[in-house]
C-alpha cells in the first residue's frame, strides 16, 4: 500500500515531515480496521518527496502544495465513511503540522487503484480476494 507524500519545501517545519508521513499511514490503518496487522503493516509502504518552490503548482500557477496519494488495492477505502473521514483527519495532520499555515484547500488526498490481481507481494501477483484474505488471517 504505497503512499507518495509530495510537499512543497517549508509546508511543513524541516524536520517534522517523517513524522507525518507515519502519521498518515497510521491513520489509513485505523480507519481500514487494521492497525497492528501482522499482513499489511509490513506492506504499508511509500515515499516522501519535499521539492523546490518554484516546482510546485495549484490553479495553473507556481505555489506551495501538499499531496497524500494512495495507491491501493480496490477493496480498500470501500466506505463513503472511510473516504470522508481518512481525507478529513489526513488534511487536518498536514495542516496542524504547518502549524496551520499552509491552506486546507491547498492540500490534496486522493486514492487511485491497482488492477485486481496485479497487486505484487513478494513476487505473487494476488487478487483482490487473495489480499482480503491474507490480511483477514493477520
């Protein structure tokens, strides 16, 4: 389950932008019912990408972002309650860690899938039933 966190340098204080990360996927975790599975923390994965100003654009125009992008099988954030609240608490960890100063509406979350039966673990191209049931019997 890869997250890309992308955030404009200075969004956040220097320092602080690891923390949020795990931050972000703790709270994937907990609203999916699964914090401390043995399966999927272990696959809970991503990276983090602090780039230049003058490298990031809102609007057709240069300006500081932040982005929490999940790629993730399609059995997950299958309730308008898991979309609303994970977006909700994902926007508030960004914009209480800018010690609220950079914009909610200059921070964007969003979830695209991956091709049912092309979710690769370890070599094992799995479906989405295959996951559902590894990451039950974690």
């Amino acid at each position: 389950m890869p997250l890309t966190l992308t955030l404009t340098e200075n969004v956040l204080p220097r320092g602080s932008e690891k923390q949020v990360f795990v931050r972000l996927c703790e709270a994937m975790l907990r609203w999916h019912g699964l914090t401390g599975n043995k399966v999927i923390t272990p696959n809970v994965v991503g990276s983090l990408h602090v780039l230049p100003r003058g490298q990031t654009f809102a609007g057709l125009e240069e300006g500081p972002v932040a982005f929490v992008e999940w790629k993730m099988p399609a059995i997950t954030f299958a309730t308008r309650e898991i979309q609303l609240g994970y977006c909700k608490e994902a926007t508030d960890i960004i914009h209480d860690a800018s010690e609220r100063q950079h914009p909610r509406d200059r921070i964007w979350v969003n979830v695209s899938y991956a091709v049912d039966g092309a979710w690769g673990i370890g070599g094992v191209a799995l479906s989405n039933a295959q996951l559902g049931e590894r990451v039950a019997a974690g």
